[in-house]
C-alpha cells in the first residue's frame, strides 16, 4: 500500500476586487431637474397624491435610464426606494400600453 501524505496546496486570496459599476448619467439633466421640481410641486397640492407626482415626473423623463427615474421620484414624489421602483414599474407598463 501506499502511504498516504499530506500535501495542503496553498491558495492565495485574488487580490483583484471588481471594479463597482458606475452609476448612469441622464440623458438630459436638464429635464430630470425640472421633474424633481414638478414633482415636487405637484405634492404641494392638497388634492395630489404621490401617484399623481410620480406620474408628471414620469412624462417628462421617460426616456431616462431607470435608476434614474427612480431616484427622481424618491427626490420629487417622495417615495421610498420600493415604491418608486414600484411606480416605475406601473409607470412604464402604462406608457407601454397607451402607445
């Protein structure tokens, strides 16, 4: 029989560390301002609510990439993280059908 040795092999740890992705930039930083304004504005009034505000947001930066969007609604709509992705979601889904 053959005696059995113990070899440990070595593993050294990665040294590397991934690279964090970069957040995206709007497309038209202008327009976002003025969404998060109108949002904003759009919450002053009594009878609106934070759906009402994340829909006129909506309208004017629908060609933004999501994160985006949904950072507009949390600054102007007020939302929480959930609900603006949530809003998002039935914000697009609605565009989508109306077209």
């Amino acid at each position: 029989m053959v005696p059995e040795t113990d070899t440990k092999t070595e593993t050294t740890p990665s040294t590397t560390t991934p690279t964090p992705a970069q957040p995206p930039k709007p497309v038209n930083p202008a327009a976002v301002k003025k969404a998060i304004a109108l949002g904003k504005e759009v919450r002053k009034q009594p009878e609106k609510t934070k759906a009402d505000a994340a829909r006129a947001t909506f309208e004017l930066i629908s060609g933004e990439p999501r994160e985006i969007v949904v950072q507009a609604f949390i600054d102007g709509a007020g939302l929480t993280q959930k609900g603006a992705q949530t809003y998002f979601y039935n914000c697009k889904r609605k565009a989508k059908s109306s077209s």
